[in-house]
C-alpha cells in the first residue's frame, strides 16, 4: 500500500477524485507505482503527447490536460526519467514541490528551470491548457537535432543547450517539426531520415543542418537529395569537420530561390544555432 501513497503524493502527476484506484482516461496504462527508471518511463510514454514535451531524451515536461475524473497535483511536472526525479510547478512558475532523488536529476531539472526562454514557453503552454486555449502554434525549442550517440555535438554542449531538443527517434524529430523549428540531422543519422518528408511542407521552408558535412555540395546533393542542386564534381569521400546549412526561400514551376552554405570548423551548438536562429528570423541574406 505504501508504494501507491508515494505513487500519488511524490511522483503521481494526478490524483484520482474517488483516489488512486479510480479508473481514467489514462489510468489503463499507468504502472502500479514510480520506483524504477522504467516505472517514470511507463508513466511519461502513458501521457498524451499533445500535453507533453520532451527536452531530450531523458527530460521531460508533462502538462496537466483537461479531464473531469482528474484532479491534478499541479499543472506542469518536469522530469528526469532515469533518476526518477520531478519538479511540480504552478503555472507562475513558482515551485510547488520537489523530489529530487540524484544530482544528475536536479541538474537536468535546474537546466530547464533557468532557462528564461524555455519557461517562458512552457509557462505559456500551461497557460493555454489552463484557459482551454488550442494547442499553441510556437515551439519551445529553436532545434531539434536528429543524432545516433556519439554524434558530431558533444552531449556536453548539447546539455548546455536546451532550447535545441536532441532525440534519435524520427517519428520525435517529426512531431518537433509540427511547429516551425531548425532541422539538424547528424551525419550518422542520415540512413534513418524520410528524404521525401523533408521536402514536404511545412518543413520544406524550415532552416536544415547537415552536420559533420562542410562540404555543402556533398551534403545537400551527394547525401540529402532532391533539392535541385547542379554545379560542379565534389569529392565527398573525405570531409572535413564542420556543417551544413540549408533552407528553400521560395519556389516556383521553374526557379527556386534558397540559402546554403558550408562551414568548415569544428561544429558547436551556438555556431549552428547562430545561423539557424537568425535564418528562422529572416535576417540571414
């Protein structure tokens, strides 16, 4: 019994009205209690995904959703799945209650917690819910960042980063390209990538990073295809450290209009993330 009062005091998102056996929308998949890693995982893939936002792989926000058989501990949970650690926030962004069970959790949490743009977004998502807005249009994220690990970003700079969502999941990198985001593939990554979903719209006119190509003619001709690219031979057997950027401007029956370039340098999140951002911006010629 013990174990099912922890499940709703601690780590339980939501407490049942009638109490932790009531039956909900959700409760047919919920585990029994949240010990293990595998018991929060269980909990978090349980949530619906229009009410749940990962920052990585291991980290997690999870939104209170509108259900009358619910009452909810707080409106947003952040999580760290692996230490099976949470924080409960109200949606001023004030901490209502916190359970961290490792210092790699309450670091991964305390990331997103002082991240100025991040919470505001989720903020502003919880917001929405609360006011039973639709879901919102914006991402929270600047990148999504499709990568096998180790990739050509070091998890050290990637962690530093979390307005650029990492995942090895292409149906993930997916559902972060509903709203308009840049898309990083790593050169590892590529054999996992529906070369035809990215030239579908929207994401079609979304800013595209190849990763660990500098060589822009190998990387958008050579390895990622059908972006009507000519021009001369390159030799793409060997390639030097760097990226490549990528995003279609405007295109008709018989022109189209694009920015790409090649960068040879030892990638970094900010140096992507300088020409994504402002690319997203419009201010990059």
């Amino acid at each position: 019994m013990k174990s099912k009062i922890d499940f709703c005091i601690v780590i339980l998102v939501l407490l049942a009205q009638a109490g932790c056996g009531s039956r909900s929308s959700i409760a047919g998949c919920l585990p029994d209690s949240v010990v293990t890693a595998e018991d929060m995982r269980a909990r978090v893939d349980c949530h619906p995904n229009d009410y749940k936002l990962e920052i990585d792989e291991d980290t997690v926000v999870l939104f209170a959703f509108p259900d009358s058989l619910i009452d909810w501990v707080g409106p947003i949970f952040i999580i760290h799945v692996p230490s099976v650690s949470e924080a409960v926030l109200n949606t001023d962004g004030s901490i209502f209650l916190m359970d961290y069970k490792s210092s790699e959790g309450q670091i991964a949490i305390e990331r997103v917690l002082n991240n100025p743009e991040l919470m505001s977004s989720i903020l502003e998502r919880a917001k929405e819910i609360e006011e039973g807005s639709n879901p919102s249009t914006s991402s929270p994220f600047q990148a999504v960042y499709l990568v096998q690990h180790p990739g050509q970003l070091s998890l050290d700079d990637l962690q530093s980063h979390p307005e650029v969502a990492v995942t090895s999941s292409l149906d993930d990198f997916k559902q972060h390209a509903q709203t308009k985001v840049a898309l990083w593939i790593d050169k590892d990554a590529v054999s996992q990538v529906d070369n035809q979903w990215l030239h579908d719209k929207p994401q079609e006119y979304y800013p595209l990073v190849l990763v660990g190509y500098s060589n822009q003619l190998c990387a958008f001709r050579e390895t990622l295809t059908g972006f009507g690219i000519e021009g001369p031979y390159a030799d793409c057997s060997v390639q030097a450290p760097g990226f490549s950027v990528w995003m279609l401007r405007e295109e008709t029956g018989s022109s189209l209009s694009a920015f790409m370039n090649g960068y040879n340098q030892k990638p970094t999140v900010q140096d992507i993330l300088d020409i994504t951002n402002a690319l997203l911006e419009g201010k990059t010629k």
